[in-house]
C-alpha cells in the first residue's frame, strides 16, 4: 500500500502538461503522455551533463610536498563519475538517425500547412503519422541510452556467495542466468543492496550443510541461481535455491511469539510474507550473516520504493524462490488518469485489477470496517482516492463515480474516483 501511495504522490507532485490528440491539457502532475503530439515540454531544461574526467592522483612524493591541485579536486570528480554512463555508438547513432528524420518531417508538414489545397490533406495525415513513429523511436531509443546489462550487478555475487558459503562451510555452486538483460541505470545502484540480502538469506536460512544435504539424499553441493528476464514493460529477478525451504510451523510460532497478528487459517501466501515484518527472525543465533531481525524488511522497502513487488514460492525440502518485480526504468510508467475532486491524478497500471461502476446496494457500511464492496461474494474495503492520499476529502464526495479495484503486496481494496480519464504511457520528469 505505501508503494501505491508513494507513486501516486511522486506523479501528482509539481506541475505537468499532458499532450492529447486534439488540445493540451494541464494537469497537476509532472508528467508528458506518450500521443500524437507527444513532447518534452519543459520551455527551459537543464543542460545535458558533461561526463567528468577524473584526475589520476600522482604517485606519493618522497619530500612532504603541498598536493597538486588535481589531487584536491579527485573526490568531487569520482563523485560525479556514478552519474555518466558509458553509451555504445550504435545508439548514439540511431538518435541521431531519428532525429533527422523528425526535421524532414517537420519541413513536410510546415509546406502542408503553408497550403490552401485540399488534396494536401493526405500529406499532412501521412506526416502526422510518420511524425508519431518518429516521436515513439526517438523516446525509445533515448531511454535505450540509460539502460545497463545486469551483469553489472550478478558479476559481483560469485565473490560474496565464496566468501559467505566459506564462513558458513557450505558448498554452494552459483548459477548467473540472463546476464544480458537490461534495465535502467537508476536500478542498477539501487537495486544491488537488496539482492545481497535475498543472496545472502538463501545462503544462510535456505541452503543445508553437506551432512545435512547428504541425509536428505540431496548433491553435497547446493545451488543457488539468479535469473533475470523481461516480462511486458517489467524485469523480472529471482533469486531460487534447492535448500530446505521456509517452515510455516517455525514462521507461524516466531510470528505468534512476538505477538503479530495472524489469520486463523493462513495461506501459504500470507505465512511467508511475515519475514518481512520489521524484527522478525527465524534464526536461533545472531551472527555475522543473519539473525539480528533486520533486513527482509527493508528489502521489501527499498523494492517498493522502486516501483516493485517482491514474491515468495517455498516447498518443504525442495527449496525457496524469491522473485522481485521492477519496471523496466524509473522514467517511463503506464498509468491510468482520473479525476477525484476536481483534481486529476495518475494511478500505476501494475496495481490496477479492473474498474466498474457500482450496483445499487453493492457499496454497505459494516461497524467499524467502513464502507465496503461486495464483488462476486467478496467484501473489499471502499476508500476515496483522498483518503488514501491522506488529503481533506471534497465536499459532496458520495458513492457516485467509478470504482478501481486496486491489488497490492498488503491487500485488495477499491477506489472510489469520478471519472475514467484515459490509460496512457507517462513520462516521468524531473
């Protein structure tokens, strides 16, 4: 829920214009919608950033001499390092390329439009519509420029599995699958920390001893993969071990021990997200590896913080999957727009379920729950986009609107809006 909320804020926050296929509409949020007239629209962006050249520091002098300037100025150069990218020439190439073609169909249309005769018409549609194309190939190739392999990130676990397998005496092979797969850069920093963690937990918690593996009748050796692929507009990461998997008895009395509140009869589902309750540990000591409670909670709040999800399949004696759900790059999000209040807003396609407009007697009150819906025999909590936002509700707000069933990692709910304004792809500016 926080992920949704966090989204929903970080696109409502400062001032956007959306491009529509006939006119052009000002919204409050800070963002350009991918259409016919698509376009960056910010009248003064900022200049483009200028890759650093780092200073290489000089060799230590063998009299104590004052340190050259370049020495001086060697930290602020690193620093600004992390922010340039290294760009291959095919796509530099290809914007470039699509960048022509814009100009020729700009002049196109300009002589279009400069006419009085009809026929031109034709023309000018053609142009609009290779102009669009253009537009789509240019935005993609340009966030092509912002996206790294995740080699990046794998080509540093098999040092961390050696040396936590080594402490622990366990004999792990680790395999690295989808090295080649692309993501945002942006991802790339931050998405680091929390798959050591997820590495770090299946070494630990996931995978048995030799002597235990051998009576189980498992290979001496475990493994422990890390997967990566596309899925639609996400990327998709696992990381999967064939250890002993997570104990739902164990979880279920840890859980209960420190008095979190559990359903009568859980789900799988719902036991194996309880490791990601702040504190929860299921470790019987604290060493350097695990056991201090901190971490599973924090993965899974640095993944929202990204736009994802992380998921949990275990099976007794088989093994653990934890798979991390993330768009493919922070600057570009399909989202729906509403109006609530006056207002509009942007909500996330990823956590929409369906829409429909509520049936008398669908929408009832039930004590101290609140308003809910009951959709084909199931009751949803009900709650006005305002609301959830945290913001002073408008006079006059009722049951008349559309609802959004909205499905995160915590629950299902509906969301109560005016109006449907249009699915549209956003692009995110800062």
């Amino acid at each position: 829920m926080e992920a949704l909320c966090e989204c929903i804020r970080r696109l409502t926050d400062g001032e956007a214009k959306i491009a529509a296929s006939a006119a052009t509409v000002k919204v409050p949020v800070k963002v350009a919608v991918e259409g016919v007239a698509f376009g960056f629209f910010d009248d003064d962006e900022s200049p483009a950033p200028t890759e650093a050249s780092v200073p290489i520091p000089p060799a230590p002098a063998i009299a104590p001499t004052p340190a050259p300037a370049a020495a001086q100025s060697s930290a602020p150069a690193s620093a600004q390092e992390s922010s340039s990218i290294r760009v291959s020439v095919e796509k530099v190439d290809q914007i470039i390329n699509l960048v022509g073609e814009l100009v020729i169909t700009q002049a196109m249309l300009a002589q279009c439009v400069d006419s009085d005769d009809p026929q031109r018409l034709e023309k000018l549609k053609f142009g609009l519509d290779q102009l669009d194309r253009n537009t789509r190939g240019l935005q993609e190739a340009a966030m092509a420029i912002r996206m790294m392999p995740i080699s990046a990130v794998f080509n540093r676990f098999p040092r961390v599995v050696r040396d936590v397998a080594g402490r622990l005496g366990k004999e792990v092979d680790l395999k690295l699958l989808g090295e080649g797969t692309e993501l945002d850069k942006g991802l790339i920093e931050r998405i680091v920390d929390p798959l050591t963690h997820l590495v770090r937990n299946s070494l630990d918690h996931g995978l048995e001893t030799p002597a235990e593996r051998i009576a189980c009748g498992k290979p001496i050796k475990g493994t422990i993969t890390l997967r990566a692929s596309h899925q639609g507009g996400n990327i998709v990461i696992e990381v999967s071990d064939d250890g002993r998997g997570l104990s739902r008895d164990r979880i279920l009395a840890k859980a209960r021990e420190r008095g979190i509140m559990v359903a009568e009869n859980p789900t799988d589902t719902e036991v194996w997200n309880l490791i990601f309750e702040a504190g929860f540990s299921t470790a019987d000591k604290v060493t350097d590896v695990s056991g201090r409670g901190v971490g599973m909670d924090v993965v899974r709040s640095n993944i929202h913080s990204l736009g994802g999800r992380v998921e949990i399949q275990s099976e007794a004696g088989v093994g653990s999957r934890m798979t991390v759900r993330l768009p493919l790059t922070l600057a570009i999000l399909d989202g729906m727009s509403v109006s609530c209040g006056g207002e509009t807003f942007i909500v996330p396609l990823a956590f929409i379920v369906e829409s429909l407009r509520p049936t008398p007697g669908a929408i009832m009150t039930m004590g101290s729950q609140g308003r809910v819906l009951q959709i084909r025999g199931r009751y949803l909590p009900m709650v006005t986009l305002h609301e959830l936002l945290g913001m002073p509700v408008p006079s006059g707000a009722g049951e008349d609107g559309i609802l959004i069933v909205i499905d995160t990692e915590e629950m299902r709910m509906a969301l109560l809006v005016d109006a449907l304004l249009g699915q549209h792809q956003v692009v995110i500016k800062s």
